[in-house]
C-alpha cells in the first residue's frame, strides 16, 4: 500500500515538475532570439549579413550568437554555432588559429574565407563564451577551448604600448606602425575583460590602460570608433578629418551600461558619457555620428543606437522614449548589426541576463526573464 501511494506520489511530482519547466520555458521564451536565428543564421550555423551582396559572415556575429544563445540555454544552436565557427574560419582548430574575421562569396561565385586577419574583439567574446559555456553547462571541451583560444589571443593580439600599457590590438596584422598603434575602444567590453583577469597576466595587467583607454580618448563624453596612440605624444586627438563616433562606438555606452551595480567603474564610465545620454534624451534618438573634439551631433542614428543605450539609460526619464522607438521599429531580416545591437540592449532590458562584478554570466529564469516593457 505504501509502496503504491509513493508511486502516485512520485508520478504527481514528476507531471508537476514538468509542467512548471514547460510554464517556465515558455515564460522565459525569447521570441527576438527566435527570430533572430530564422532570419540571419543558417542550418550550419552561420550568422548571415544579407546587407551586403556576398552574403558574409563575421567573426563577431559568430560570436554573438554564441552569447545570445547561452543566454537563451540554447546548447544545440551553441553547438552548431561553434562547430561551423572552428571549421570554416579556424581551419578546424580554435586552439591553433585565430579565426578569420570574414568569409563569404568572392567574385568566382566560391564560399570561402575573404579576408585571413582576425578582429579581437570577436575573438575574445568566442572565448568568454565558450568558458562561461564550460561553467554554466559542465562542459569541459568548452572550457579548455576557451583556455587554449585566450593563450592564444595573448600570444597573437595583445601588445605593450610604451606609455599606456597592456592593449588589446584589433587584430593579429595592420594595427602596429613603428612608432603608432591603431585601436578601437569598443573592442574589448569591461566585462568581458573582468572575466579573463583570473588567468593573470596579460589580462590582470590590461584593465587599467583599457579604462583610460574609454575615457581619455571621449573628452566630451563621446566615444570615437577608432583612435591611434603615438609614442611619446599619446593620443592623437585632432587628426583630419575630425575623430567620430558611430557604428562602433556605440558598443562602448552598451557596455559600460550593462557592468555590474557593484563594479565600481560603471558609475564612473557612465558619469563621463553623460553627454551623449542627454544628447540622447534631448533629440529624442541617439546622434548617428558625434565630433569626439567638439561634441558635433549629426542625424539620427538607427533603431540599434536606442537599443544599445537602454543599459545605460535606466535611472534616465527618457528611456521610455527609446524603448519605445525601438518597439515601433525593431529591426527586420534585413538589418544583421540594428537586430543584434537589439538583442544586447533589450535583452539586458527586459533581465534576461547579467553580468556579476568578475564577468560571468546570471541568466534570469523567474518571472522577470519576460518582462516586456
């Protein structure tokens, strides 16, 4: 008899637990995710931009789909994601080569790698994936890939600039001149950076030029794309024509919105673009282009600009306005880097996801992971 009720017990536990997994999956759905992987990746497991006329894949929107898919607890599209990353820009090995920044069809009609340099900014974001992947799922392939991919970033994209420090070059050739080197703030998020302290040198020794890297080339609170540091005069500020900040730049507000609460560079980084939060807020859209020198603002930038300002803009009475300009025009299958800037900023927005003070990631499963705004 006991043997019977444990049994019905059992089984009413178990039909119970079910459904609350399938009330809690569907709750936590993200439908953009969903979207984003019917409109831009391919059964392979590419990420396609269809903006340009050879159907390209990048690099970064490799990795980015690593990311938004660890969010999503999304191994399987994880997998093919990594599996057709390795074999079609890495030569098969993550661990032995840096993966190409971009492959797509040449002018014979023939898929295959376009360009053999790499960008280290996607670079780094593959291996914060696949060691946050290795933590969050028990996988330990990923987190020796991860480990393997990282020494070699270090070997191959990272420099000691005399007078700044421990960078991160944008990429393996082209960035170092004899007395110059060209980079890019918004290649290396805070927090990714956070994540790979813990394996010392050269990461514990890069966050320090890194900051001043986000501050002291945005003296108006604008952040350029790219700038060059010279020997001996450090930045080069004034150059012709005027340092800008746009397509690229506007990753550095979305990642210096979405730190941690308790990093206590986040309160500083953001007072310093406050500039553009209230350029931001008095136009009614983020500037597309902005005169690093002279706080120039010029056109509207696209949906994607409000998107990545929502991290930053929370404690700001005009987030309302950019969350709603990014409803009323969210990005379409025709706008790869507008609907990624999406996922970022809106799926921070709604708390799907976190990032803790060392950089790991907190995805949210309650009741929140859902919210809509």
């Amino acid at each position: 008899m006991r043997k019977g009720w444990y049994g019905c017990a059992l089984a009413v536990l178990v039909a119970s637990g079910a459904t609350h997994a399938a009330t809690q999956a569907t709750r936590c759905s993200w439908p953009a995710w969903e979207q984003f992987k019917t409109d831009y990746l391919s059964d392979q497991g590419r990420v396609i931009d269809p903006s340009d006329a050879r159907q390209i894949t990048t690099s970064e929107g490799q990795s980015y789909a690593l990311f938004f898919a660890l969010v999503a607890d999304d191994q399987a599209t994880f997998d093919k994601v990594l599996g057709w990353t390795q074999n079609n820009l890495a030569q098969g090995a993550l661990a032995d080569h840096l993966p190409a920044w971009l492959w797509g069809k040449n002018k014979d009609n023939q898929w295959l790698v376009l360009d053999t340099n790499s960008a280290a900014d996607a670079d780094m974001w593959i291996a914060w994936a696949l060691l946050e992947g290795g933590r969050l799922w028990g996988n330990d392939h990923y987190t020796q890939l991860g480990e393997q991919l990282l020494s070699r970033i270090g070997k191959e994209e990272v420099a000691s600039v005399p007078g700044l420090g421990t960078v991160l070059l944008p990429g393996k050739t082209g960035f170092v001149h004899k007395d110059s080197w060209r980079l890019n703030p918004s290649y290396l998020p805070p927090q990714v950076l956070a994540r790979m302290v813990r394996y010392h040198a050269p990461w514990s020794e890069m966050q320090t030029a890194n900051n001043a890297l986000l501050v002291a080339t945005s003296p108006k609170g604008y952040v350029p794309d790219w700038v060059t540091w010279h020997k001996g005069s450090g930045w080069q500020m004034d150059p012709q024509p005027p340092l800008v900040g746009s397509y690229d730049a506007i990753r550095v507000y979305l990642w210096a919105g979405m730190l941690s609460d308790k990093d206590p560079d986040k309160a500083t980084l953001l007072n310093h673009f406050t500039p553009m939060l209230e350029a931001t807020a008095r136009r009614g859209a983020p500037p597309e282009k902005t005169g690093v020198a002279d706080g120039t603002l010029t056109n509207d930038g696209p949906v994607g600009f409000s998107a990545a300002l929502l991290p930053a803009m929370q404690d700001n009475p005009a987030l309302s306005i950019q969350r709603q300009r990014l409803a009323d025009n969210f990005p379409a299958r025709d706008a790869y880097y507008n609907y990624v800037l999406a996922l970022f900023g809106q799926g921070w927005d709604q708390q799907r996801y976190r990032f803790t003070v060392n950089g790991e990631l907190v995805r949210h499963r309650d009741t929140t992971c859902a919210s809509s705004h």
